[in-house]
C-alpha cells in the first residue's frame, strides 16, 4: 500500500544552481534546449532517484520556497526566461513560493532590488537570509558585534550597537579577511566574546574558479582560541526550520534543491527534509555519494529539479 506523503516546502539555493557570479551556470543553455523539448512532448528528464524506505512514496508538493543569492547577466536573457518561466510554473502549482539564501555579500534589499530588475516573481517578505538569521540572534544575547561582513550587507544590521564590540559575527568577507581584523576577532574571543559563524560553507563558485567560504576562516578562529563557532546559516537545522515556519511546514513536508551537498542538502535531510542535488556550481563528481542517505533526487539543473517536482511531487 502506498504512503500518501505530503511536502509543502521546497527550498531551492540559486547561487551556484542558476547563475555563478552575473553569468548563467554552465549547462544552463542546454537545459533550455531541454525544458524547451520537455514543453512541447512528454520527455522524462534522466534522474538519478535513491529511496530511503520500503515502502512506495505518493508525494504531493502545496508549498514551494527557493533560495536566492545573486543575479544572471541579462545578455543571458533566453537562460533567464526560461529560469523565470520555470517559478512561473511553480507558482501556477498549488504551492507557496519563499526564496532562502546563505549569502552574507549583501543585504536583503540589495538582492531583492536585484531580483525584480531582473523581473523575478517575488516579494521581499519571501525572502528569508542567513543575514535574517545572524541579526536574531545578536538581538537575542544582546551583543554589540564586531561585524566581518561585506559594507553591502552591513544595512541588515542597522541598529545594532557596534562600539566596543564584545562578539564576533562573521561571513563571507574578502576585505576583512586579514591579519589585522582576523587579530582583532582572535583577541575578542580569548576575552569571552561569543563567534557566531553567518555560516561555515568551505567553498563557493565564482567565474574564475572555486573560492574560499567563510569556512576556513572560522575554522582558524575556532582552533586558534579553542572555542567553537555558533552557526546560524545553512546547514543549521535551525536556518531549515526558521525558513518555513511562517508555512505551516513541518520538517518531513519539505524538499530543498541545491548545488551543495552539505550544506543544502546534507542540512535539509539531517533536518528531517528531502534533498535534490544538482550538478552546478560548486557541484563536483561524486559528491552524491559523500552524504548519508544521499541524495533524494540528482539533476542537471535547475529545470530538471522542477520538471521532475512538477511532474512527480505535485
């Protein structure tokens, strides 16, 4: 007999999954080619499926939230009207769309202002930030940080009392990620000062290659002070949750796609949710096989994931 399993979230992470940087993902004309076909037949899109029960899963999706971390260059205007029809479709499903992000590059408004130039259907309220998540929680202990952050991220933290700064809140910051601020955050620590890590991705992509995260950074505070970092971005499980509390979600109601098998996807199924990997971005070969269980679902791209949830999941 069938289990009737019904999914009401699906986080998708879009930096590294739709665009690197202000170019579309490599791959991304192809699978215009192939949604393009997809539309105009029945092609089934070549996925690979693991199953993690034994018995045989009816899922229905009736909320849908995708992540979102930067933009696509608009000469790419054919890949990205085929990503934009693809959120259309989703939101013609009966589902509810949130957009979720672990970026620390720059502020809520920013990217939002960026998603809608780029005519995105979104609202702001749907999109929920690791930022989101730091700033609670500096709110909550009541700290005056000391903020490794971008300048273009810093608005998120309007407000908030910075002076004699007595913890640490770092992301990904390239302009503060030296001796002397790094020196700084060392001896603010061994003071007592709280590290609260944005999140401790160890790479992401960029156009020139795969780059440091925050990761490592952290990583060396930690061990250099012998403490250890609170994390609030992906792949928290507190991030995962906070994401679709306002959806009447629970854990195992939830799908997350993404390009990053521990963070996205690792975190999502450690949190009780479905994972689908797909093969941009930071993605590298092999790395569906480098978590357990792996991955729900592995694609392509993008399109493929969505396709496969509206033609499978809805």
């Amino acid at each position: 007999m069938a289990v009737r399993r019904v999914v009401k979230a699906v986080l998708i992470d879009l930096s590294g999954t739709l665009h690197i940087e202000d170019s579309a993902v490599p791959g991304a004309q192809e699978a215009l080619a192939s949604s393009l076909h997809f539309w105009n037949s029945t092609h089934i899109y070549s996925c690979t499926i693991f199953s993690h029960v034994s018995v045989k899963l009816t899922v229905s999706i009736v909320c849908c939230c995708l992540g979102v971390t930067s933009y696509v260059k608009s000469s790419w205007h054919i890949c990205l009207s085929c990503l934009i029809m693809k959120i259309f479709e989703l939101r013609r499903a009966p589902v509810n769309v949130k957009f979720v992000t672990n970026t620390t590059k720059e502020s809520k408004r920013i990217l939002f202002e960026r998603l809608k130039r780029l005519e995105f259907d979104i609202e702001e309220t749907e999109i929920f930030t690791s930022l989101t998540a730091a700033r609670s929680l500096v709110e909550q202990q009541n700290v005056r940080p000391l903020l490794m952050v971008e300048n273009s991220a810093l608005e998120d933290f309007s407000g908030i009392e910075t002076s004699d700064p007595n913890a640490v809140v770092i992301g990904l910051a390239p302009d503060h990620f030296n001796y002397q601020t790094m020196n700084k955050a060392f001896r603010l620590i061994l003071d007592g000062a709280p590290l609260i890590a944005i999140h401790k991705a160890r790479y992401y992509k960029r156009k020139d290659g795969l780059a440091l995260g925050p990761g490592p950074f952290v990583t060396g505070l930690e061990y250099a002070t012998d403490t250890k970092a609170t994390v609030v971005g992906k792949p928290e499980r507190t991030f995962f949750l906070e994401a679709v509390r306002n959806l009447d979600c629970k854990p195992e109601e939830a799908i997350v796609i993404g390009d990053d098998v521990r963070d996205d996807i690792g975190g999502a199924q450690n949190s009780g949710m479905m994972g689908i990997l797909v093969k941009t971005g930071k993605y590298r070969q092999g790395d569906e096989v480098k978590i357990n269980p792996p991955p729900y679902l592995t694609c392509d791209s993008f399109l493929q994931a969505v396709d496969h949830i509206l033609q499978n999941l809805i």
